[in-house]
C-alpha cells in the first residue's frame, strides 16, 4: 500500500510521505538515545526518492576557467559571505569565486616564505572575524579573506595533521596516520600551534584501523554545529562539547578481525577489500539543515543516501535516489556544503557530468551554457533550495 501510495505522490513533499509511512507501520526504527540520535543502517527502508520531493529547484553556477584558476580536482567547499572557497589538492590551491562564478583571487601560494606553504591539506574559516586558516601538515597559515597572510605557526611535537576545522576560538586538527599511542583528534591553539588537548583512540574508537581513508573527517562545517567522524566509526561527534551526537550499532560495521585482514595487504589493495565489505565502512557528505540530516554511507560497492527527518524521528535509505531535477539519472549527490540558508552544494566533475550530459531536463537553469561545456572545462555548482525548513 504505501509503495503504490509513493508512486503516485512522487512530487509530495518527502515531509508527507514520512508522516504517512509512520501512520501506517506504527514502527520507531529510529529515535533519540541519551540525547543521541541512534541510526540503525541495516534496519532503514529503502525506497525511491527524487530530488524533487525534498528541493525547490536547482540553480547554476558555471565555474570560470582560465589559466589563472584551472581546477584539478574539488577536494573541499565552503561559502562563506557570497564568495565559493574552493580547495583544490591536486593543483595545490586555495580559489576564491562569487555566486556567479567569476574567479576572484587565490589564497596564499607554494614556497617557503613568509605566506606561503609547502602544501595544502585543509583549509578552515573562523566567520566572526573573516579569517581563513591553511593546513600543510605540520604548519597553520592564517591569512584575511583577501588573502592578506597574518601569521604562520609550527604545530608542536611531531604528528601530521590533515584536515582542520575551526571551532569556537581553537582549530580541531585530524591526525594523518594515528600511531596506537596517539589520538585522532588534537585541539590545537591557532595562535602558537600548542597542542592543547587530544580525543578517540584507535582501539577503542576506530577498531584499531589506520590505513585507508575517505578525503574528509569534518562536515557542517560553516553553519551549524561543525560534526567529525573516521571511517570505521560508529559515531558522528559533535564538536560544541565533543559528545555523541548520531550513533550506528557495532552490527552495522565490520569486525575488528575482518579489518585486520585488510590492514595486512599492500596499501593499494586495501580499498577494494573495504569496497566488498557486506558492512558500512564509511559516512561522507555529510551536510545538515534545520530540519534534515541527509549523508552517504557505503556498502558493499553501493553508495546510498540516508535521509533522518528531525520531526518524526525517522530515516530512510534512497534506492534509488533519482535526480530528476537535474538529469533523471540515478547518482548520488557529491554534496560539499550548504550556506547560510540551509541549502545544498553540489559539485560535479567534468568526467561525471559528460556521463548524463545528453539526459539534463530540458528546463534546468543555464542549459544551452551546460551543453556547450568540454571536458576541460572547471567543475559546475549545482545550488539546492529546499521545500522546506
């Protein structure tokens, strides 16, 4: 009954239909735990969504690509005060666009010298004083939204960190490759590079894992409440007071000697053994708006989307979860951020966007420029507003 109800109501606001399937089942599969909320992955109903059960509309914005700001690869986004920072770790930079596309500046450069880095892993923004801060492993660069460089200070003792996030006056720093005696997460004074404290241990919070990785340890990262977690965690934490803000039951992982096996073969034939995996490994594209939880978990070569309505204390797993405000293909979404007011930014590869480009919707915004795009061209930003919030 309810699978014949959502095929008729496909264009009902996914608000609705969760209600309805609540009323019908009777069922809580979800709920909140000790102030937690507790998501069993094995247990979501798996159904079709479409993007425009939950969107308005999608908007788009066509990167500029020149010599002055071609993209290898967009590794992290955030918007911050109408400007797209745009990480790119394959061509070393930190790019700046506005809201139509149009780049702007970089952020500091490669070198050795007062404002520049011999890397870049991470970058972080502290809004209320419109600071950025640069990760290159064993240094914080801190430079103004111009790209006016302030100071650079050296992380004391000897870990590498990869990816930061700043957070209520201090920078949460990911450590690269934890050690058994190290922790995962250092907190870490922007000013002098003091390590102020440390979270999570390998044995007890990431069943000793500490070979392969996703990109990303950090999400919601500019509005709201920044989250963290590792692959192979059975928590998402929350960094306001760094408790437990969604967990997965120890049944949704893999086992600790299922991993060990892994961790015994060469690096490079880690991740397909993780991709087979009958279990969730990891949580990425996290993004979070008031009312809505939506991220990817993967299992067993299968990318699916998990939707946690708030209200109703519900979730679901999209299966497929369609973009028929885009393409009608079914792909998942490659969210990066969201901005100020709640919705989705999409950022789509030139290799994934020639896969549909002769399937996109014959009214979607900035269609004759999308199909005249080639294969070189920077990356496209599709903006999602929500029905809802």
């Amino acid at each position: 009954m309810i699978t014949n109800f959502l095929k008729v109501a496909k264009s009902v606001c996914i608000t609705i239909f969760l209600i309805v399937y609540s009323c019908q089942t009777g069922q809580n599969i979800s709920g909140q735990l000790d102030g937690k909320y507790f998501i069993d992955l094995d247990m979501s109903e798996q159904l079709e969504i479409r993007t425009s059960d939950i969107f308005k509309y999608v908007k788009t914005i066509i990167l500029e690509t020149s010599d002055e700001c071609i993209i290898g690869r967009v590794s992290e986004m955030q918007i911050f005060d109408m400007k797209i920072y745009i990480l790119d770790r394959i061509g070393r930079s930190l790019l700046v666009f506005d809201m139509e596309g149009r780049f702007i500046r970089r952020i500091g450069r490669l070198g050795r010298g007062p404002g520049e880095y011999a890397s870049i892993l991470d970058f972080t923004i502290d809004t209320a004083n419109k600071r950025i801060f640069i990760s290159d492993g064993r240094r914080i660069h801190k430079y103004t939204v111009d790209g006016l460089h302030i100071k650079s200070v050296q992380i004391e003792g000897s870990i590498w960190f990869s990816y930061i996030q700043y957070f209520d006056g201090i920078i949460f720093a990911a450590n690269r490759n934890p050690k058994e005696d190290e922790k995962l997460l250092y907190t870490i004074s922007s000013d002098t590079g003091e390590i102020l404290d440390g979270y999570f241990t390998l044995a007890d919070n990431n069943m000793g894992w500490n070979g392969w990785a996703p990109d990303m340890v950090f999400f919601n990262r500019l509005h709201g409440t920044p989250k963290y977690t590792r692959i192979f965690m059975n928590t998402i934490w929350s960094l306001d007071n760094m408790s437990p803000y969604i967990t997965f039951p120890d049944e949704n992982l893999p086992t600790k000697l299922q991993l060990e096996e892994i961790k015994r073969l060469d690096i490079i034939d880690q991740l397909p053994k993780i991709q087979i995996l009958p279990k969730t490994s990891s949580i990425t594209n996290y993004v979070e708006s008031e009312n809505l939880i939506i991220f990817l978990y993967s299992k067993q070569l299968n990318n699916r989307h998990l939707l946690y309505k708030k209200d109703d204390k519900k979730f679901y797993a999209a299966n497929p979860f369609i973009n028929d405000l885009v393409h009608n293909k079914s792909f998942p979404l490659n969210v990066k951020c969201r901005d100020e007011s709640g919705a989705y930014y999409e950022v789509i590869e030139m290799e994934q966007f020639f896969l549909y480009k002769e399937h996109l919707i014959e009214n979607l915004d900035k269609l004759e420029h999308l199909l005249a795009l080639d294969i070189e061209a920077n990356p496209v930003i599709f903006f999602y507003e929500f029905k809802y919030e």
